[in-house]
C-alpha cells in the first residue's frame, strides 16, 4: 500500500508539471512503470499493468486492469445508467456524478441541489419505494440531514439529504447499485 501512494504521488506531481508542458513522461519503479501524457485537452497516465486514468476539465476517467471503470464528472446532466424511474426533486439541479462499473455491479451516483426542505426530499423518496415494492426499507429523519434506502431485486437505492446553508438549498446524494450482472 505503501509503494502504491508512493507511486500515486509521483502521478499527480508528474500531471501537475506535464499539465503545463503539453508532453509525455514514463517513471518506473520496482512495481512497473506510468507513462504519463498531456495532449493539451486531457492528461492520461497508463501502467504497465493495464490500468489508465484519463482527466479532461469535465471528467475523469478511471479504467482498472480488471476490466473495471469509473467515472467522475462535474457535467450537469443524469448519466445515462440512472435509471429513468427513479423520480428526482422538484427543481433538481445536478452537480455532478459518479458512474462506475466492477464485476459487473452498476453503479450510479449523482449529487443535485433542491429548493425542497430535507423532509420533503425523504418523503418523495420514502413515497417512491413504498409504491414500487421496495423491500428493507429504511427512513431516517433529523433537523440535519434524512437518509432513505431500499432493494428491489438485486438494486439498491439510497438516498442522503442535508440543507446547505451557504447555497439556502438541499444537497442530495443519490447512490443506485444494480448487481443483476454481479458476478460471484
């Protein structure tokens, strides 16, 4: 673990310097080697073991050397694996996200603002999963922030609200985990 953040550390420090560069760097160590590369619109680090990270402004891209993939974004749009049932608050203003896929869990994270109070998100939420069939559901309510959470099949949905008082909005998290394509 330790040799990993070492090698993490030299990453960043190389894209911070190479950001500024426009060219390509590879640093080796005992573990393998990071060729590291700046094309003027994003910067891509790659390992010798198949794994890649790709940063753009909007998103960063994150493939593993087992297939896995993830990706951030600050793009003010539902990624595409949301699923369209799912309801969003009134007035909703998406932030950003988080898309990932490993061993086949889907999952989806996406952080939007609401001019609706906290209360008023988890009952939307609670509403929802009450009528769609949702099992193990959980809603928990303070002055401070709700939390909601239930399955349906192999998914699951969880939702966190809180009021952010510099913005005088709700700052939503909705967390969706599909596992119908896990595999064990």
């Amino acid at each position: 673990m330790k040799k990993f953040g070492v090698v993490l550390l030299l990453v960043v420090a190389s894209i911070a310097v190479l950001s500024a560069c426009g060219s390509t760097k590879t640093i080796t160590t005992s573990d393998g080697s990071v060729t590291i590369s700046d094309n003027g619109k994003s910067v891509t680090a790659e390992s010798s073991n198949g794994s890649k990270v790709e940063a753009t402004d909007q998103k960063v891209t994150i493939n593993s050397e087992n297939g896995g993939k993830t990706e951030i974004t600050s793009d003010k749009t539902l990624p595409d694996t949301f699923p369209k049932d799912v309801p969003l608050p009134d007035n909703a203003a998406i932030d950003g996200s988080v898309k990932s896929s490993i061993d086949g869990t889907n999952t989806v994270m996406v952080t939007l603002f609401t001019d609706m109070s906290v209360n008023d998100v988890s009952q939307l939420y609670s509403k929802f999963m009450k009528d769609n069939g949702y099992q193990n559901t959980m809603e928990t309510v303070t002055n401070d922030m709700s939390l909601n959470s239930g399955t349906l099949n192999k998914q699951t949905l969880q939702i966190v609200s809180q009021p952010d008082e510099d913005k005088g909005k709700t700052t939503v998290v909705i967390t969706w985990i599909d596992e119908t394509n896990k595999k064990e």
